[in-house]
C-alpha cells in the first residue's frame, strides 16, 4: 500500500480498539454516560465545552466569568478550559450536550496520539509493522490510558507527534519550507489552545532534543536540522503572536504561588517497572507497593513494563557503538528523571 493508505489502515486499527474499550460499554448510551471513569475532574471540562461557545455568541471575554466562585468570579487564563477543543466541538455540543462533546474527544484521543507517532515511526523506519507498534506503544501508553479518567488537557496529544513528523519531514527534503513553517505554527497554535503547559513541555524537551541531534546526530542532517531550526523558531514566533491575547491576560494575573505540588506530579522510581492498579494485567498484584506512590493513579503515568526495559537494554547492547543510540538512550534517561521530579521517591 502506498503510505496514505498504510496510515488509514493504522487509524483505522487504533480507533477499533479505542471504540472497543471505551464506547462499546456504552453505545446505546453515549450522551448520558461518560465514557471514562473521572468523577469530578471532567465537570470542569464540561463547563468548559458550553462555556467558551457561549462567551463567543454573546460578546463576552472568555477568560474572565462570573458563573464560577460567585459572585466575585474567577480569572480563567489559569483554568484548563480547553479553548480549541472546544470551538472545534461547538457544533456537537449545540446538537447532543457537552457530555457527547467530551466523550468524543475521549474516544479519539488515543487513535489521533497513535496515529500521529506512526506517522513518525513510518519515517523512521519505512515498514508498517514496526511502526504500527510503535504507535500503539505511544497512543495507548500509560500515561494516556490513566489520564482518560477524565482529563482531555492531557490525552489530546497528537500535536506533539504531529510536530516531530514536521521536522522529519522537512529535514529529510519532504516538505517545503513555507509548508513546514505554516503546518508547524498551526500544530503549535492548536497545542497551546488544548493545553499551556503540554505546549511549554514541547517547546522545552523538543529543544533539548534538537540539540541533543546537533551534538550527536549523523553529521550529515547538521545542515538540515539548523535549517529547520530557524523555521521551528519562526514558527515559535508567529504562533506567540496568534495567541498574545491570551498570553497579556495570563501574565497580568499570575498565580501568587505554584498550582500544583511538584511532590504529587512526581513519578516513584518503582513506577516504571510496576503497573498500578488500573492496569489490566498484575495491577492488583501490585497494590501494596504501588498505593503507596506519591503521585495519584490518574497521573502515575511511568509504567513501562519489563518487556519494555529489557528492549531498551537489548538496544543499548546491541547498537552501542552508534552515536545515534546514546542520543536516544540519553533522551529516555533524561525524560525519566525529570519524571521523578525534585526529590526522589521509592515506594512513596
């Protein structure tokens, strides 16, 4: 099959098994059940599908609402609202409820995150097999399945992915300039409207990676990638200018302290080899040590798996002698220990 096709036939497969586990459960009940198992996290969500629609019809500054903390109201630039999600569903929660909304964006969200890092893993390695597999490993990892509890900020992931294949792309001669610039500014806008700070982690671990390429990667994509470089930057630059309203608003208000504890963010060390309770197979074997994690199930989002580790180890050994293995080792190895956060916690 011709790529377009390889990547239908992987989307295709995605979405079966999404619609599986998660709507199937519930079809016959799709605007009145929630197809995930959040409790009180995807209230604000939502609040936020109807929300935005709304402030738009009437005038008002979306960021800035009296429906909430009444009467004095509550600054929103600091909220998750989901802007993006929730102009582009406007026309499904006018006709079916936010609720049909939400469970949308629930049901696509691993397909699109999988779909898109097979794109990526197409490119890498120019077989289907290998990168239908790798794309399930992103789009159903850990991280996303724990976070569909009810918390689409965090599972509507795709844009990085997206991102990654547009440097790919660009730098192996694929793309135009202009196309890449004008595709990348869109993904970055659409990833800054789903979520600030996935669009903040981006712009710092791409860049460390992009970095890390110069230092490490094949001397020949040196050429490319600065190239690439300066476009990434512009495209930084023209999506800051789309969304500086936005930014103006959140900087005037800033929080007076952090949002969140960075100790309950933090990832256990025995967390990437041990599943936690909502995994399927050996989450409850595992219960007495793995309930006592800082971090709560929705976002200890570290399991590998054993099989996992010991392919990475099978790699290292393997392909030792390349320099491109001790970039992307060093990648995975700076990735989880900025995952266990300030101070390190075993088994709490």
């Amino acid at each position: 099959m011709r790529p377009a096709g390889q990547g239908l036939v992987a989307f295709v497969a995605y979405f079966g098994i999404a619609f599986g586990v998660y709507a199937l459960p519930v079809v016959t009940r799709f605007s009145s059940a929630f197809v995930a198992t959040g409790r009180n996290d995807p209230k604000i969500f939502l609040w936020s599908l109807a929300w935005w629609p709304k402030a738009i019809v009437e005038g008002q500054n979306p960021l800035v609402t009296d429906l909430l903390w009444a009467p004095a109201g509550v600054d929103l630039s600091w909220v998750t609202t989901i802007p993006g999600p929730s102009i582009l569903m406007w026309p499904i929660t006018e006709a079916f409820g936010p609720l049909v909304s939400l469970n949308l964006l629930h049901l696509l969200a691993p397909p699109l995150a999988a779909w898109a890092a097979f794109l990526v893993c197409r490119q890498a390695t120019g077989a289907f097999w290998p990168s239908l597999g790798g794309g399930y490993f992103f789009g159903f990892s850990t991280f996303l399945l724990n976070h569909q509890a009810g918390h689409p900020n965090l599972v509507l992931v795709f844009p990085v992915a997206l991102a990654v294949y547009l440097v790919v792309r660009y730098s192996r001669g694929t793309l135009g300039p202009l196309t890449f610039l004008f595709s990348l500014t869109a993904v970055l806008v659409g990833l800054f409207s789903i979520f600030t700070e996935l669009f903040a982690t981006l712009a710092v671990f791409g860049g460390l990676a992009l970095l890390g390429t110069f230092v490490l990667g094949p001397a020949h994509l040196r050429g490319p990638l600065l190239r690439a470089a300066s476009l990434i930057a512009a495209a930084y630059g023209l999506a800051t200018l789309l969304v500086v309203p936005f930014l103006i608003h959140a900087l005037g208000n800033l929080p007076s302290e952090p949002i969140r504890s960075l100790q309950k963010a933090s990832i256990d060390l025995l967390g990437f080899a041990l599943p936690g309770y909502t995994t399927l197979i050996g989450g409850n074997e595992f219960r007495p040590i793995t309930d006592a994690f800082t971090a709560p199930p929705a976002g200890n989002g570290a399991y590998l798996s054993l099989a996992l580790i010991f392919l990475l180890i099978h790699f290292a050994m393997t392909r030792w002698r390349a320099r491109s293995t001790w970039l992307l080792l060093s990648f995975v190895v700076l990735t989880a220990v900025a995952a266990l956060g300030p101070v390190l916690h075993v088994r709490g």
